[in-house]
C-alpha cells in the first residue's frame, strides 16, 4: 500500500489540513499553497507567530531541505496553533487536503512539531508507524504534568511537509467556524465547497 492508504486505514481520515488567512485565498487559488520562503516573496497575510518563525528559520529537515522550503499541513486542525488564533478566527478558513500528497516524491512527516528539538522526521511510509496518532487526534492536550502536557501539545501539531507548493487541485473544500466567515470567504473567490463547522474552532 502507498502512503496515503496505509494513513486511511490507520486513521480513518481522508484529509491534511491548512490553516490559512482568509485574504490569500485568491493567491492560493493562482499559486498553489507556497512554503514559507516562496510565499515570503509575494504579499500575503501571516497568521504564523513570529518567535516560531525564527526558531522555524534555522532548521534543516535531516536529508531534506530547509524546513521553511517545505509547505508545512497538520494531521489536525484543532490544535495550539489555531487555539493561539482563536482571535482571529473570522478571518481564517481550514482547507482540507487529499491525504495523497503523502505519496508525492520527497514528502517528509515530522512525529511533533517540526521545530520541536525532540521532532522525528520520516519518510511517510515510516511515518505512519511512528506517529501516536491518538494523541494527535485526541480533543485535548492538557495534563496534570507540565512536561507531559508541553510533549502532548507538541505532538498534537505533526507534520506534513512538503516541498515547495501544493497545487490548488489538492485542495478539497475549507471550513470556517460561521456563516460571516463563510461570506468572506465566498467574496474573494473561493470557487469550492465551503463548510461551517464551529466545533473545530476554539
């Protein structure tokens, strides 16, 4: 089996997940989703946080490229970085991808999030393996024990990634947290489904 099937059969999941300002959609629909350095040279709205940006910056995925040169998708969308948004969630959209990317050439997953220094990176073959998808998919990450709840909440972010760009073609619908968010994002041009789901959100 690719990637991809043994990711479905593991998970029952058919999606990646992208969370992105709603302002780049029309550039995301033009351009594909870009990594961080491709889109660092057009205009574009960040809702990424800055102090991991940097730290982002200076790592290299072992045997692969910089980890800004890869477009970076979650296992989950619920996780910390959209909590660490939840302020701006009239102004973000979730795209669900086709978990078939996992079978394009040179996809790298990371076991955590990638800029943890205790991330694993896999081919996503080894990946599958590897990954404790029940703590990625669980609801919470929050713990009596700091230390298990920080290890919790940097599993709770792995990674897809993927070099340079994925076509818009991937891309299977978006989900918004209410009907406002979803007009925003029908008016810049948003020509697929589009689905209101506010229990993903915080």
């Amino acid at each position: 089996m690719n990637p991809s099937e043994i990711f479905t059969n593991i998970t029952k999941q058919t999606g990646l997940y992208n969370i992105q300002a709603i302002e780049n959609i029309p550039s995301i629909m033009q351009r594909g989703l870009l990594s961080n350095e491709k889109a660092a040279r057009i205009a574009h709205t960040s809702i990424a946080m800055n102090e991991v940006q940097e730290r982002r910056d200076k790592i290299r995925v072992p045997n692969g490229l910089k980890l800004h040169q890869y477009v970076n998708v979650y296992f989950d969308p619920h996780n910390p970085m959209l909590s660490a948004r939840r302020d701006q969630n009239n102004d973000i959209c979730i795209l669900k991808i086709d978990c078939g990317i996992l079978d394009m050439p040179d996809v790298v997953v990371s076991d955590r999030n990638a800029s943890s220094d205790y991330a694993g990176f896999y081919s996503p073959k080894t990946g599958m393996e590897e990954i404790d998808f029940n703590l990625v998919y669980a609801r919470y990450w929050t713990d009596e024990d700091y230390y298990v709840q920080m290890e919790k909440k940097s599993i709770k972010c792995a990674e897809v990634l993927v070099p340079y760009v994925i076509l818009y073609e991937y891309i299977i619908c978006a989900a918004v947290i209410d009907k406002n968010a979803a007009h925003k994002l029908e008016d810049v041009g948003f020509d697929k489904k589009i689905e209101i789901v506010p229990r993903v959100f915080f």
